[in-house]
C-alpha cells in the first residue's frame, strides 16, 4: 500500500499562487538485513535484567553508527549491585566492545542517548555501598562520548538536582533526549512518593529541576501514592510526555490474602493502571494533572506500557498492552468475566482521546494472537510503523511465533506485514527518536531472540527500498 505525501509550493508573482503536488510514499517491504549476536550475559538473580529499563533505550542509530549498551554479571559479587555495564558499537566487520566499566558496580542495565550533532550520552548509576552490602544509595551519572571516539575516555557528568535525594540501585530511571536539540531529561524514583527530574540544556548547563509526585490512590482499602514505573517519557522542544504504569503492592486486601494462599508470599505486585501527564515546557511549566489511559483494575488484570510519540502535530500516540484478569482469581472474585489480550493504541491531544483502538486483540473463543512486545518507529515524514512480536495461535489453530510490522496512518492501522525472521525478536529495544536517534528508513532492534537464552542478538530491518 502507497501512501500520499503532499508537497505544498508557494510562489510570489502578484500574489500568493499555491501549488499542491501528490508525492507517492513507498510501499512498506521489511526486509531483514542484518541479524546476529551482539553478547552472551549470565543472569545476576538481583531482580533486572539487559532489557529491565524498558521504557528506554540501550540502542542508537547515528547516520551509519550503531552503539548499543550491554549488562554484565560480576563474577563472585553478591546481588543486587553486581553488574557493570559494557558499550558496544557496529562496524562492516561486525560488533566490537569498545568500554566496560573499571570502577563502578551497579543492579541495572544503563541507557543511551544520542545527539545529531554527534555525542553520547550513557546513564549509569554506580552503588556507593560497601562490595557485601544488599542495597544501599546510589550516585546517578551521565557519561559522555564522541560516537567517533568510542574508544577514548568518557566525560563524567553528576546531575544537578533539587536538593540532595536519596537515590538508591533501585533507579526505574529514564533517560530521553532531544537529539535534533541536544538536549536530556533524566528522571529516577525515590522510593514510593515520587521521580526526580533534571534537565540538560543544549549548552550543557542543568537549567532546570524538580519532582513528579506520584498520582493518590483514594480508592484503594488503604489510600497511598500510586507509584509510577517503567514509563515512556520523550522529550520534544522541552515539552515531556510521559506514560507509565501503577506499580504497587496489591492495594485490595482480600485479594492480597488469597494470593498469599496461592503464592506463599506476602508480597505480590499490581500493574493494572496506566498513567499519562505532561508538560509543554519542562523548564517553565509544571506536569498537568494526571490522567488514566487504561485500567484493569476491577478484574485484577494487568497492563503494560510500550511506547509513546509525539508527532509533528503535537498530538501523542501511546503504544500498549492489556490481559483483562488474573485467572487465578477469576472463580472466587469474578467468576463472569472474560480473558482477553489487547495491544492497544491510542492518539491524545492535550491528555485527550480522539482515536483508540486494538491493533492486536485475543478473546476467548477465537484466535489467540498474544502480543508480548511492541514499540513505534517513525520512518521520514513522521510515517508512524508498530514493530511487535505475537505469539500464540492463529484462528484456524495454527501456532504463531513471529514478528510484524503494523502501519499507522491517521490514527489508524492500514495494514500489517509478516516479518520473515527466524527466530523472531520476542523483547527488545529500537532506536528510537525518544532517545535521540534520528527517523529512519532503518529499524534497529536489540534484544533476545525465541530459544537464544542468555544471548542479546541485533537485527536490522530496511522497511523499504
């Protein structure tokens, strides 16, 4: 399918004459160019992982320039902070590691960011607990390159925050970036209350700073903060958009007592709520009011962020997934509903929904694709592709295992395309613009792969010619 972009010429001669031209988009072909292994990692049992910081990205593209950041276990360490982290960058002859951290141990994998006028910029959250301690605080850095210089010695930056918050290896940090503008946003939770943020300027100074207090839970047996995780946060000519998801212990008693029953736990967490808020000038302007998206709240479901997008008209597209229940408590609590799985999308203008719908929709009693992974790629123009792995069954029962690319025009989706990978990406990272990486005819996915445990594998798609 073809897609029409308008090119609008406007000429002085007496008056203004305006010219409308029809210019025909290419028609989307994904073909895989590149897919290989990028390293092997052995678990850290600390409770992250190389994918952990989800809402970011440890994946850049540059012009020709591919830089990826990498997680490795310490041997001999105790968790949580017994990682440290590695970068990578991509050449003709294949990946090559150009650092690894000397110094530092930390829990989590560490994000990337990248300028168009050339410089990387790498999160890191170094302990400064003693080797045998469990946990303790944390010292948040950025670290910065040249892409042409990898090899060199990075610049260590230290934020400049509003006072001095207690941050721990528990970061769920963020890092976005204005790549056009050269300009960062860095957030990091402090514990169940709130995220602190802090702005990089294009000049390099920490202009400005503050906190985002976290929603209340008023309905909730015992009213508390509603902490916000993995969220998707892009930074576009100082507005921040950011969207999450509740992640909080189950705040419903009797549900919490049976799950005790069944697990064994006195803990298990809820991730049913998803949250929007922005700001049209992070250095000026205050977070509106928080808004909910989605909920599976009444049916103890679950819900999780995957992307978001604002476009060139301001308006924002959000990206992500919903299971309607907990089967395990369907019997006893609501025994009439239904299971489901949705990959959601939705467009929002000013915290507003003018469009929604499911891209990707299992129900009971039909097919049963699951979407388990899914992010935006905006190509040049600002054309809007999903890249997501389904899995499953198919409705005339054959078993699915693949990854599509599902393309949006106006709100909608058009049309969707098999991936011919084998084997799929099942999670991953791309390089997005949310982390400075400019739009591309190019999707760059880093990841694991269907059966390649304890490997993160690199794949390349040209979407057209």
């Amino acid at each position: 399918m073809s897609r029409l972009r308008l090119l609008v010429a406007v000429v002085w001669w007496g008056g203004w004459t305006a010219t409308v031209m029809a210019q025909a988009e290419p028609p989307l072909r994904p073909i895989v160019t590149v897919a290989e292994e990028v390293y092997r990692y052995e678990p850290a049992n600390n409770g992250a992982g190389p994918l952990w910081c989800r809402g970011s990205t440890c994946l850049v593209r540059l012009g020709d320039r591919v830089v990826a950041s990498g997680l490795e276990t310490l041997t001999g360490v105790p968790p949580l902070n017994n990682c440290r982290w590695t970068l990578f960058d991509r050449n003709a002859d294949g990946w090559h590691l150009r650092q690894r951290d000397a110094t530092g141990r930390t829990r989590e994998p560490c994000p990337l960011a990248v300028s168009h006028a050339g410089q990387l910029f790498l999160s890191v959250n170094p302990t400064l607990a003693a080797p045998d301690a469990y946990g303790g605080p944390a010292q948040p850095q950025l670290l910065r390159w040249s892409v042409s210089q990898l090899d060199a010695a990075p610049e260590t930056i230290l934020p400049s925050w509003n006072g001095t918050p207690a941050f721990t290896e528990h970061s769920y940090r963020t890092l976005a970036a204005d790549g056009a503008a050269g300009e960062l946003l860095i957030m990091q939770n402090i514990d169940y209350t709130h995220a602190e943020w802090a702005f990089r300027d294009a000049t390099g100074r920490w202009s400005a700073q503050g906190r985002l207090v976290w929603p209340w839970g008023a309905e909730y047996d015992h009213p508390q903060p509603i902490r916000v995780c993995y969220p998707t946060v892009m930074l576009r000519q100082r507005a921040v958009h950011f969207c999450g998801v509740s992640d909080i212990q189950e705040p419903y008693d009797a549900w919490r007592a049976y799950k005790r029953e069944l697990t064994g736990r006195d803990w298990d967490y809820d991730f049913r709520r998803l949250f929007y808020t922005w700001t049209d000038d992070i250095t000026s302007q205050e977070f509106q009011p928080w808004v909910e998206i989605a909920s599976r709240d009444q049916t103890c479901g679950w819900v999780t962020p995957c992307d978001l997008y604002q476009a060139d008209d301001g308006r924002v597209h959000l990206l992500w997934t919903e299971q309607a229940l907990d089967t395990r408590l369907r019997e006893k609590f609501f025994p009439e509903a239904r299971q489901s799985y949705a990959l959601n999308y939705a467009v929002l203008e000013r915290g507003v929904k003018i469009a929604q719908q499911s891209l990707v929709l299992a129900e009971e009693g039909g097919a049963n694709e699951i979407v388990s992974a899914a992010r935006f790629h905006v190509a040049p123009h600002g054309r809007l592709v999903v890249v997501c792995y389904v899995s499953g069954t198919d409705a005339a029962g054959q078993r699915v295992s693949e990854n599509r690319i599902l393309e949006l025009s106006e709100g909608a989706l058009v049309a969707s395309h098999r991936v011919a990978l084998v084997p799929p990406m099942t999670s991953f990272f791309t390089a997005t613009v949310r982390g400075g990486s400019p739009p591309s005819p190019l999707l760059d996915l880093l990841g694991t792969r269907a059966g390649a445990e304890q490997a993160i594998s690199y794949v390349c798609l040209r979407l057209y010619e």
